[in-house]
C-alpha cells in the first residue's frame, strides 16, 4: 500500500507545555515531521521524547500547546482518535497484554481487515510475523517470549496497519545485529511509501544510518535540530549534554604490563543454552561476550551467577566455587530490568538495599538509619538522580532506574559482578556513568563480566572478549585484539546460516504448544469429569437418571445466578474480592428462611 505523499507535513506540534506535579516536563517544545521522512529524536532519559511522542499518540494530554495532523488542527487527541487518523506508536517497553497469545494480541491491535489480505486469518498473522523475521508461534503466551521478540511483535503489528505517523521509541535496545538491520530495511521501506517516521534513540550511529533530520530536547526544552548531514557527533553530544565532547566515552582500560596471573578461570562450563565455554581474565580485567542476540549469551551469564544449573568449573583466585556461592556470593544486573532487575511497586531506597540487608540488621531487626545511610553513600557515588530514597522506582528515568540496579549490586558487596546489557536503553550521559563505574569496580579486584550486543562498547570497555554463536565459544580476544571490526566479523561469520536460538521454531511440539495455550485446562477438566461419569455411571445405572439430573440442575441454578453477576461485576471493572465468599454465605442464610411452609414474613425477613 502506498500512501499519497503531500508537501504538508504530517505532523506540527507548536508551543507544547506539560508538567507532572510541579515538574516541567516539556516547555515550549515544537517539532515537526514530514512525509517519507525519518526524524531521529534525541536526548537523555527524562528529556522529554516519550512525552512529547505520548501526546502526539493522544496518550497524554498537554498543558498547552498546538498540534496540527496534515494541516488540520486536532483539539485534542485520544489514542483512539490518533489511531483513526494513522498514528501508530511502538513503545520502548512493549504495551502487549503477557497472558494472552501472539494471535490474540495481535487481533487486538490491528484491524480486522488487515488481518482477511490472505486467504485465512491465520495466513495474514503469519505473514505480519514474517514482514519483521519474527519465528514464533501464534498460540504462545507473550509473558513466555525474549524481550526481543515481544518489540519485534510490537513492531510488526506497528507495520500492519500502514500507518501515517510511525513513532519508534528505542526499537533497537534489546535486538541483535540481524534483527536491527532488518528493522531498519523496513523503516526505510515504510518512509518511501509515504509514512512520516519519529525514531527516537540514544545511538547516534543509528541517527547517521537512518535518519534524514534530527531533533534534540534537554530538560524538557528544544536543545537543537538539523539535518543529520549537516550536523557533527559533537555537536549533537552538546545538545544532548549540554557540554562538549572532549574525553572518550570510555574510562582507561587497565595498564599494560600490570600482573598478568589469572584470577578468573571458566573451565569447560556447559548448560542450557550453551555448551563447553571457558576463559580467562585477569585481577582488573572487565570481560565482554559478544555475538548475535539469543546465542546463549544470558544463559552463560546466568549460570555464572549461580541462578542456573550447568557443568564445569569457576575458579576465583585459585578457588573453585560451587553455583550456591556463585548464587550468594556474585551481583547479577539482568537485561530486562523492569521485568527481572526491579520491584516496581517499591522506593528506590527499598530496591537498592534488598541484597544487603543483612549488613544493616542487628537480630530480627533492620537498623533503618544505616540502611539510609549506605544507600545514599551509594547515590552520591554513583550520582542517582531522585527526588529522594523513598521515591517509587517506576517513578525515575531508565537510566536512573538502571544506576538503582547497579546500587543494589554494589551494596551487597559481591565477589563479582555480573552485567546483562547494562546499558540498554540508557542515555549517552548515563552510559559513561556506567562505563565509569564499571571499570572502577573492575579497578577495586573484582571480576566484571559483561555481555552487550553492542560490539562499539565493548571494544571501548571490556579487557577481552570472547564472541559465542550456537551456544559456544568461537573466538576470543584480548587487548589490541579487542575491536569492534573483529567482534562484528566474528559474530555475523559464525552465524550467517542460523536463526536466534531465543526464538521457538515451527517444529516445537504441538503438545507442548497445546499445554501451554488457554484452552488446555478446559480440556483436561472436561476429561477428569467424563472419566468419573463413566466410573460413576458403570457402578451405579441411576446416575444420569432424571431425578438425579434435575436435582444437579436445582443445585446448579443458583451458582448459575451467582456466576453471571460476578461476571457482570468482572466486566464493569468493579471488582470485589468479597462478592464471592458474601454470595455463598446469603445462600446458606436464605436456605433457613426460603423454603416451602414458611410465611411470607420469615421469607421476606430472610
């Protein structure tokens, strides 16, 4: 489908205000995006792009300001009118509904039409899924897929509709270099048919290889805009810092000619998801993994801290420890941090100190004030920025939320230091904060490993390298050898002709796929009472007498009443948690007061 492309431009927002609680979210930001453009959006976490993209969605509503869709002026927009008008939004964490199936959710968020292109419903779905090189089945459950492929659902489904306005918010963090080259064939494919596309980032190679113009906010204000041709990297990194690039993102490595004794050993350790991996590092030495996302990356890191079962040793210093010590003993950073890394429901000071309790109890007792203490030690040093310690964690920026994490690990004092993609979704700024401290960490003795999928950071991190593909090890670098050309190359060589193994494939057992859908229980409920019916039935020939059928049915009507209204008050959104147990008690109340031989003024008195 090809759109009609105009010179008007798809989208105009002029003087938008919007505050949360008395802080300035956006003040006096305007912006605009053409059609068959790609308009890159940058700044740090809590600059304001989701904001400012939420309200281009209608799923915010500013304070002030006007917008203006293919030159009508909107008063105000609502996610449902936004959708009429051709506005689709892939956020950085997947809005997608985890109990239901991929066909489900995909029902859900594209049009009914959309879905009768092929010859069958299910044909069409498959075919969304293909547009994106997204392998998974329909029947499985969102909260059962990689955070890879839950975007890359988000970002077909975004496809599907042929949209106006395309608004990608960090489509990239979680994916692997395939995934990401893909996607960007596509959004250049889209921009061509007509669509006017936002894509907002913190990498600014992306910016280079897909963007046409670019746009950057800072505190919520207009920093800068350009186009990407005409604009230097430090000149965006002072928009986006508000200070020059001068030093390398990268803190220095650790020197030449240092003590070179091995301190960290991985000896033939082999697991779910990856098989005989070993290396070494030495005493300051951070440890990078590298290779296509879904390659066994976070399963390695996983069993290293403990949290999985694998063979093989790990040996520390000479010291070979057990997966109970490695459990207690090592700090793990996952990549999901709104899913794995944080409880979201608590402060920051709540999340931070959760694996150091120990260190500030005194009996069955948490001595507050130390707890505080150390946590904000902890803060300063690592320069958190939050209103203050018991500000709820959902409450602050993605960076910001990633240095709790980081907090956390650190105040337990562990014996290393695991990182999953420790910078994901983070900003430029933030991320040489974590670079930062990462290599102090590294610097105090402790061993650091961490795995990205970003081969640029870790040539500009990590000590050494070791690339996996399949599940092993293929090549390992270390110092001068550790570059972003050689761990790109050995990572896209070894892995031309597989697919992610974090994918399940079409040749997955349909059982297994059947057991795991919604309508399992059903069918297994319904089995476990046909077989005692027929038990039943055989030893007794008045079971499915009529008497006994109308007394089952008598007995069944009332909860048959009851049901539909729980269901009504399901429906409405009302739910009470009492109407249950509160229904069962009127019935056993009324069953004294609502039987025959009773006067009307006991029954009305029931």
């Amino acid at each position: 489908m090809t759109l009609d492309v105009t010179d008007e431009a798809t989208l105009v927002m002029t003087g938008v205000f919007k505050s949360y609680e008395g802080v300035q979210a956006l003040s006096d930001v305007s912006f605009e995006v053409r059609p068959g453009e790609i308009h890159a959006l940058l700044g740090e976490n809590g600059a304001g792009k989701s904001t400012l993209m939420g309200i281009a969605s209608g799923e915010t509503q500013p304070d002030a300001g006007v917008i203006h869709f293919e030159g009508v002026q909107q008063p105000a927009l609502s996610p449902g009118s936004a959708r009429a008008l051709g506005v689709a939004i892939v956020h950085q964490h997947p809005a997608l509904l985890p109990d239901l199936s991929v066909a489900d959710n995909i029902r859900l968020g594209v049009p009914r039409e959309r879905l009768q292109v092929e010859e069958s419903e299910e044909a069409s779905m498959k075919a969304i899924l293909a547009d994106v090189g997204l392998q998974i089945h329909l029947n499985d459950r969102i909260g059962d897929l990689t955070l890879a492929n839950k975007h890359l659902l988000e970002v077909a489904k975004a496809f599907a509709v042929s949209p106006r306005l395309l608004i990608l918010d960090e489509p990239t963090a979680p994916l692997g270099k395939d995934s990401v080259e893909l996607l960007f064939d596509h959004v250049r494919a889209i921009a061509e048919r007509g669509t006017a596309v936002v894509y907002i980032t913190h990498r600014m190679a992306e910016v280079r290889l897909l963007a046409n113009r670019v746009t950057v906010l800072r505190d919520g204000k207009l920093s800068g805009a350009a186009e990407v041709d005409d604009v230097t990297d430090d000149e965006l990194f002072a928009w986006i810092v508000g200070r020059r690039l001068i030093d390398s993102t990268f803190p220095d490595k650790r020197p030449a000619g240092e003590d070179d004794t091995d301190y960290l050993e991985v000896s033939a350790l082999s697991g779910e998801g990856f098989t005989d991996i070993s290396f070494k590092g030495r005493k300051g030495d951070i440890i990078g993994v590298a290779g296509v996302v879904g390659n066994g990356q976070s399963e390695l890191l996983a069993a290293i801290a403990g949290l999985t079962s694998f063979e093989g040793e790990i040996s520390i210093d000479g010291t070979e420890y057990s997966s109970r010590f490695l459990r207690t003993g090592s700090a793990y950073m996952p990549a999901d941090r709104q899913k794995e890394g944080l409880m979201v429901t608590l402060s920051v000071r709540e999340n931070a100190a959760a694996s150091a309790l120990k260190r500030f109890t005194r009996g069955p007792f948490v001595q507050h004030r130390a707890e505080v203490a150390a946590v904000r030690a902890e803060f300063d040093e690592l320069d958190v920025k939050t209103p203050s310690t018991e500000t709820n964690v959902a409450a602050l920026s993605g960076g910001n939320q990633q240095k709790v994490v980081m907090a956390r690990a650190l105040l337990s004092q562990p014996s290393f230091l695991i990182a999953d993609e420790p910078t994901q979704g983070v900003d430029v700024g933030a991320r040489a904060e974590i670079y930062r401290i990462l290599r102090e960490v590294a610097n105090n003795g402790i061993p650091v490993i961490v795995a990205s999928s970003d081969a640029h950071e870790l040539e500009g991190l990590c000590d050494r390298v070791i690339v996996m593909s399949r599940g092993q090890k293929i090549v390992e670098l270390a110092d001068e050898e550790v570059t972003e050309e050689r761990i790109v190359r050995a990572a896209v060589s070894a892995t031309t002709h597989t697919s992610d193994r974090s994918t399940p494939t079409r040749d997955s057992s349909a059982i297994q796929r059947f057991l795991q859908g919604d309508y399992a229980p059903v069918w297994v409920l319904a089995a476990v009472i046909l077989t005692l019916g027929g038990y039943i039935l055989s030893t007794n020939d008045r079971y499915l007498s009529a008497f006994n059928i109308t007394s089952v049915l008598s007995l069944v009507a009332a909860l048959g009443f009851i049901s539909i209204g729980q269901t009504a008050v399901l429906m409405l959104g009302g739910i009470d948690l009492s109407v249950g147990p509160l229904a069962g008690f009127l019935v056993v109340v009324g069953s004294f007061f609502l039987i025959d031989g009773k006067t009307p003024g006991v029954m009305i008195l029931g």
